[in-house]
C-alpha cells in the first residue's frame, strides 16, 4: 500500500540470504579489526601513561574524544550516505581510520592523540559501525538478532585475537610503532565496507480487487495472521496495519488488538516511509539535485529528534547514554587496573583476551534468545545490563587473578549479550524505516555519554590514587541503563516480540 506521505514509498524485502551473508562476514570483519584494536588500546595507553607521563584523565579524554566523534558523525554520515553510495563512504571511512592511527605514531605530546585517534579515526570508525549496523538491519528480518549477534562476535574476537599480538608489538616496537602496524591493520575494513552493496528497489504491487469480492493481498493476510516482520518486530505497527487491512477487507476495525493504540499513545505516531536504507520522497527531477536531497535528509534528521519526546524512546536513549558512558571507560581502565594490582602486562592481556571472549559468546546467545520470542529482547537486555553492573561492583572484591577474570569476564557476558539486542530493540520501538538516521539519532546520546564516561573515571582515579571507586561509578552506570530499559518493559503494552 502506498504511503499517504509518501506517493513514491517503495520497499524492499530483506532477502535473509544469498549476498547478504557477504555483508553480514564483512560486517563482522569490520567489528573484528575496529573493536579489537579499540579493546587493545588500554595496552598501549598504559605505556603512553609511562612514556608521555600522561595522567589517567587525559587518556580518558584521548578515548572519549574518539568515540564521541564515532557517535556524533553518524548524523553527518547519514546524510552523506543518502547522496553518494555508501560503499565509496564506507571505503573513504576506512581510509580515514588508518591515516588517525598512521599519524599518531608520530606523536610526541598527549593532545597530538587528542586530534589524531580522537578527531581522525573516531569519524572513520563510527562512519564503518553506522554502515554496516544499517546494512545489516535491511539485509536481514527473521534472523536479524542473530546476525547481529554474529557480526558483533567480530568484536569479541577481535579482542581476543588482538590483544595478545598488541602486548607483544608493544614489547617488541614500542607504542608508537604498535600504532603504526594498528593503522596498517585498519586498512582492511576497506575492502569489507566494499560488500555493503545496497539493495535495489522494487515497485510494490498491487492486485485488482473488484468491488463484489474483494480480495485480500499477500502481505495483507500475513499481517492480519502476525506473520508480517512488522509485527515480528514492532507491535505498533503490526497493529495499526492490521486494522488498515481489516478497514480495507470490511472487517470491523474495533476487532484489531489494542495494542497499537496504546503503542501510540505511549510512543507518538510512527512515520510512514519507504523501507529502503536511503529513501526519498523527492519526485524523480529532483532525486539529482543534491540541495533537495540535503533538505529532505536534514527534514528527517529534525523528525527524528523530535520523536525523543516520546517517554518510552527517552528512557532507552538515555540508557544508551550511560551504557556509552561506562563501556568505554571499563576498556580504557580494566588493563591499567590490572597493571596497578601487580599482575603484570602479560595478565593484563589476558584478562583483555578473556573480556572479549566472554563478550562473544554472550553476543551470539543473546542474539539467538532475542530472535526465538522466548522472552522480551526489552526484558533481557535491562536484567543483563543490570547483572553485568552489578559483578562489575562485585569484581572489587576479588583476591586475585582467576577470580578478578571471573567476575569481569560473567559481567561482561551480560553486557555484550545486551548489546547485540540493540538492533532488535531499536527496529522494536522505532521500526525498519529510515534506520539511518534513527541510528544517528541513538549515536547523538552515545556521543555525550562517551565525552562524559572515561574523563570522568580517570579522574576519580587522579582523585584517589585508587580504581575502586573508578569501578562502582562504572557498575552502576551499567546497572541503571539496565533498571531504564526494564522500565520500558513495564510500561508497553506488548511485552514480547512475536
């Protein structure tokens, strides 16, 4: 059915399959080399600590600068991506990400990482993440949670792969030089973003109904039998067609759940747009002009924002924002921690490797529990949230190693199992439509947490001399984001996906 707003509204069905498990191994090779050597730099800000004498402070700002500008270009990119083909973008990105690091082995001075890995590889990293998230999400509808989960699996054994490879470069060429071969290593995500084909749009069609016997379409009847990936995904949604399809079959349309009603009520109207990564509604002697295309974008970006009134879309964006806050920060500290225990860099690396191995075995079975309906992708996602927070305050209690390994490795289980339900969560409350920009929207809250997270915790360590008090900030952070979207859990109307 065509959109009332949109006349042009074409779709385009996610074909779960052949290319798209092209996309989804270089999504994951995407994640395998940013989220590794992302993982891998509490090593190497470890001896720029030593080398540089820079304080801990100052290293959070090096790591808050470069995710902060990850999440605060994706907007940028966004529109960037609805006027060239995001391939050469995702390609351009790549290219940027190993000019950040090549010119930071350079550096000689603490700000010099400030503008290199903070200003330069930030942008090209978060530019790949919004590429292929967005990629992945239109690639793919019934498997959508777990191929999120397998291309997030990248970053975990990204970690695992790299830190070990990390502490011996470190040993063997210094950090200047380790960051010289990381730049070289970022020039793969180059050829992967190349996959992220996008996929071609097709006119909807439409079957003759005569006025004596109507006749129900295809995707008609699956909505109104909840068979349709709307109401797999978005129970608004599936709710709202369902009484438009009954509405057009001459069924009564009081005989519609009342879910999507009281979804809206809770969650405002959703927007009727084309499913396609970069839609328009322009007419076709304006989809060349770039001003208009620009105008649109920049329309749709304001819309989004605005939908943040919602209370339901606030709460999870604001435990996006503290999951952002707390995350990095634990990366950037947990092998200084370790270091400042007296484990030694080679522990250090290990616990990296353990962290990062646990964060993808929780991501793959999350993502597998969140696309069986067993349970509410809302409901696991906030306890394990809440979970991991609450061992990463009971990892200050740990006596040595094995048990330090223990409690950070369960909790990060949790937390990197609640990120791959992310996608799920979000197609949830927002749909499949303009997924761009509703991730750029999500990346603008991101953004002020990661800016507020790693500073903040470094200098509590400055303030102390201790990283206890560094790791309750950070466990709570976690813990709260995990009670924000348990909230969201109980106010829906609909508290399963499925």
């Amino acid at each position: 059915m065509e959109s009332p707003r949109c006349p042009m509204a074409r779709r385009v069905p996610a074909p779960d399959g052949g290319w798209s498990w092209l996309v989804l191994a270089g999504a994951f090779s995407v994640y395998f080399v940013c989220e590794g050597i992302e993982n891998s730099f509490g090593l190497v800000s470890a001896e720029i600590i030593q080398q540089l004498g820079a304080s801990r402070q100052s290293i959070g700002w090096i790591v808050s600068l470069k995710c902060a500008c990850m999440f605060f270009v994706c907007p940028l990119s966004a529109l960037v991506c609805r006027l060239v083909d995001v391939r050469l973008v995702g390609a351009a990105a790549g290219c940027l990400t190993f000019l950040g690091f090549f010119a930071a082995s350079f550096a000689s001075q603490t700000w010099h990482l400030f503008l290199t890995v903070g200003m330069v590889t930030g942008p090209g990293v978060g530019t790949c993440f919004l590429i292929c998230m967005v990629t992945i999400c239109t690639y793919f509808d019934r498997l959508r949670a777990t191929a999120s989960g397998i291309a997030l699996c990248g970053s975990g054994l990204g970690g695992l792969a790299l830190s070990p490879l990390v502490a011996h470069l470190i040993n063997r060429y210094g950090w200047q030089g380790t960051l010289l071969l990381s730049s070289a290593i970022y020039l793969h995500t180059v050829p992967c973003c190349l996959l992220m084909r996008p996929l071609q749009p097709q006119p909807e069609q439409h079957a003759d109904q005569s006025p004596e016997q109507p006749k129900t379409s295809t995707s008609e009847s699956r909505v109104l039998n909840g068979d349709s990936p709307i109401s797999r995904h978005n129970p608004a949604e599936a709710a709202d067609a369902a009484v438009t399809a009954a509405t057009t079959n001459g069924a009564n349309p009081g005989s519609a759940s009342s879910a999507g009603w009281l979804a809206d009520s809770l969650l405002g109207p959703l927007p009727c747009l084309p499913a396609l990564p970069f839609p328009t509604c322009l007419p076709p002697s304006a989809e060349h002009n770039v001003g208009a295309a620009a105008a649109a974008a920049a329309t749709t970006v304001c819309r989004q924002l605005r939908r943040c009134r919602n209370p339901a879309l606030l709460a999870f964006h604001a435990s996006r924002f503290l999951l952002a806050s707390a995350a990095p920060a634990f990366f950037a500290y947990t092998a200084d921690r370790c270091l400042h225990l007296g484990f030694g860099q080679g522990r250090a690396a290990a616990l990296l490797a353990v962290l990062s191995a646990c964060s993808m075995a929780g991501r793959l079975g999350f993502g597998c529990l969140g696309d069986r309906g067993l349970a509410s992708p809302l409901a696991i996602y906030g306890l394990a949230l809440l979970a991991g927070g609450c061992l990463v305050g009971a990892s200050l209690a740990a006596k040595g190693f094995a048990a330090l390994a223990a409690c950070l490795g369960a909790a990060w289980c949790f937390v990197g199992g609640a990120v791959s339900l992310t996608t799920l969560i979000t197609v949830y409350l927002d749909g499949t439509r303009r997924l761009f920009y509703v991730f750029a929207r999500q990346s603008i809250f991101q953004g002020f947490g990661v800016l507020l997270g790693p500073p903040l915790a470094g200098a509590v360590f400055d303030k102390t001399g201790s990283y206890n008090a560094t790791f309750v900030l950070i466990g709570a952070s976690l813990a709260t984001s995990g009670l924000l979207v348990l909230g969201i859990y109980l106010l829906l109307p609909a508290r399963t996906v499925g």
